[in-house]
C-alpha cells in the first residue's frame, strides 16, 4: 500500500497532497541523515526501529483546493490503521497515571534536578456508529482545516507509522537556502467567553508561563548560535491557536556556508517545548518515567525541500496536537511543561483543553 500525507499550512486555502506510490518510506536513523534530502518528513520523539523517522518520497504531488478532495482516491481512507494495546485503560486509571507520572516529574524539580520537565498523556475514543464518529480520516483533515485556519493541518498516513492527524501551531524549522525561522512557543492559557473574539490579546500571562516561554527562547538562542549568522529575535507576543492562546517569540536567520539542514534539526530535537531542561537529560528521564509512549507525538512532520511556487520549500512543525487513528480507536496526545510550582490539577486541566483541539473534529456533541 502506498504512503500518503497531505497538508494545509497556517491561512492558505491550497492543500498539498504527496503520496509514494512505489515502497515504502526511508526509515533513517538520525536527523541528519535529512541532509541533502527531499520528501516529506515524519519524525518521531525518540527514533527507534519500532519508531523510525520516515521519508516519503514523492512520486505525486498534487496542489488542491481546501475542501476540494475529489481527486484523491478513495482508498486513502482505509490504510494503515494500526491497533494499539493500551486502548481499553479506564478514564480512572489513566487519571492516576498522570497523577502518580506527575508526583514523580515535580520531585525532581523541586529537587533542583530539572529547571523544566514537559509530562504528557493520551486518551482514547472508541471508534463507533453510535457515538456519530465514524469520519474518514480525510474528511476529518477537511474539518480541521475548517476549524482552524490559523494552524498547520496534516494528515499522515504509512505502514510502519500508522495513520496520524495534527493540527499544530508550532513551527521547528521554516524556509528555504540560506534564509530560515523558528519560533519559540510556550504557555498555555484557555480561551473562554469573550475571549473568543479575538486573538487574545487581553490575556494576562503568569509568572509560570512567562518563566517556561523564557526558558524555550534561551535555549533556542543557544542551540542556534554555532549555525546561524544574522540571528534575530521578536516577541514574545500572545498567539492564538484553536480555543487556546501561547507566548510566541520568532526568531530568523541565516545558515552559515557549511551548515546544513539535517544538522540544524539534530541539535534543535526534540526542543524544550516538549522535551525539559538540561535536554539530554530531560529526555532519557522522560523516556524512563512517563508511562505515555509518545510514538510520533513531539516529533515533528512537514516538507523538506520540496519545491512550491509560492512559499519557501521546508515547513517543519513540531507535532502537537495530534491523534493517531487505529482501526478502533482515535488516540489523543497533550502534554504540558512542568514548572517547580506546577500545580496537578491545573496542569491535568491544560491538557484537556490541548486535546479539545482533536475531539472537536470526532464528536458530535463538541461540534
């Protein structure tokens, strides 16, 4: 069976569909291999033989309108739909999962270990008639698209990964040649009432918030520095996304002569957005301790290097608000950067309004 993604970047009206109709993906081992490289990437949070990164190679790329999907074959509806072991946890073991994941993250920073831990989770909704969602996957990326005109929409779908679906507004790396961007994006608040309205632009960050977008930037800065010549940093500003709002601070530069793309993206994964600082020590204490297999949720996904007539040719974003789609079940994936004083209850909190972005899309009652 083949390979497909497709994809609708943040405000445009065009979708890009890519699809490897010979083989399979590449499955590389590291971000650098993406050097010299074109296709669509698929990158995981940890790369592992059972979670490689992925790159589809395109034999086809079509440009289609956004609701406009009557070229597509019906059959890409129907592939690879693994089936997952953990789907039937209860609600309740799955709350004093996190609970317990939780105690153990705030610990250790409080205990100074950490300056900032990011703990995720998943939840999973039977796929049945009864509950009215039963959607294709494509017209579920057609209603995403509809939603939320400000986020980056891609659909994904191959043997190894499985069938994958995000809305995210976080960008790990834009552009094309020498001139490129990235952006700092953490805090998270929900949007409620009047807020509605707007962008945000009312919101009022805490002190938490603050710290944790901080700490993103300075690491970005850092990370940056030995690549990049010209380096320039805006923000952070409040950014809207879905029903939430983030601190953002972007950030654009210039690749020096002998750098190259794949080993830009090896030292910026997995950021600290979701990941935690120190990085490296962050991520083997994540992959040790958090009961979540994040798979490809916080990895990241998008072109590279595939050329278009109208913007620059990479757009890599970290995958975040996302879902895979089994055979039975939509699993949700959120996380949240924990703070010394994180507070359990409302970190839980943010995660659910973070997986309200995919359960709008599946059920009928949020529509």
């Amino acid at each position: 069976m083949s390979s497909f993604a497709i994809y609708r970047l943040p405000h445009a009206e065009e979708c890009t569909f890519i699809e490897q109709t010979e083989g399979e993906p590449e499955q590389l081992r590291s971000c650098r291999e993406l050097n010299n490289r074109t296709g669509f990437v698929f990158a995981p949070f940890q790369i592992t033989s059972d979670c490689p990164l992925l790159l589809i190679r395109p034999n086809r790329i079509t440009h289609l309108q956004v609701g406009d999907f009557s070229q597509l074959d019906e059959t890409v509806d129907l592939r690879h739909r693994h089936d997952t072991p953990c789907d039937d946890v209860s609600f309740s073991a799955k709350r004093n999962q996190y609970r317990e994941d939780f105690t153990l993250f705030h610990q250790e920073l409080c205990a100074h270990h950490f300056e900032k831990l990011v703990l995720s989770r998943c939840a999973s909704i039977p796929i049945s008639a009864s509950n009215g969602n039963t959607n294709t996957p494509i017209q579920l990326f057609q209603r995403a698209c509809e939603y939320y005109p400000r986020l980056f929409i891609c659909l994904v779908s191959t043997p190894k990964s499985g069938t994958w679906l995000a809305a995210t507004p976080e960008i790990l790396l834009e552009g094309k040649e020498k001139q490129w961007r990235t952006i700092a994006l953490a805090g998270t608040m929900r949007l409620e009432g009047d807020g509605l309205q707007g962008e945000g632009e009312q919101s009022t960050w805490s002190t938490k918030n603050i710290q944790e977008q901080r700490y993103v930037g300075k690491y970005l800065t850092e990370q940056l520095k030995p690549f990049v010549s010209q380096l320039h940093e805006e923000g952070p500003r409040t950014v809207r996304a879905a029903n939430l709002v983030h601190l953002r601070s972007d950030f654009t530069f210039t690749l020096l002569n002998n750098v190259r793309v794949g080993d830009l993206l090896q030292a910026l994964h997995p950021t600290p957005a979701v990941c935690g600082l120190p990085k490296d020590e962050a991520f083997s204490f994540i992959l040790s301790n958090e009961h979540t297999q994040r798979q490809y949720y916080s990895g990241f996904m998008g072109p590279l290097a595939i050329p278009h007539p109208t913007s620059p040719n990479t757009h890599l974003y970290v995958s975040l608000r996302c879902m895979q789609i089994t055979a039975t079940h939509y699993r949700l994936y959120a996380g949240g950067g924990l703070l010394k004083d994180s507070i359990e209850e409302q970190e839980w909190q943010e995660t659910e309004a973070k997986m309200e972005t995919m359960r709008q899309l599946i059920e009928k009652n949020h529509v």
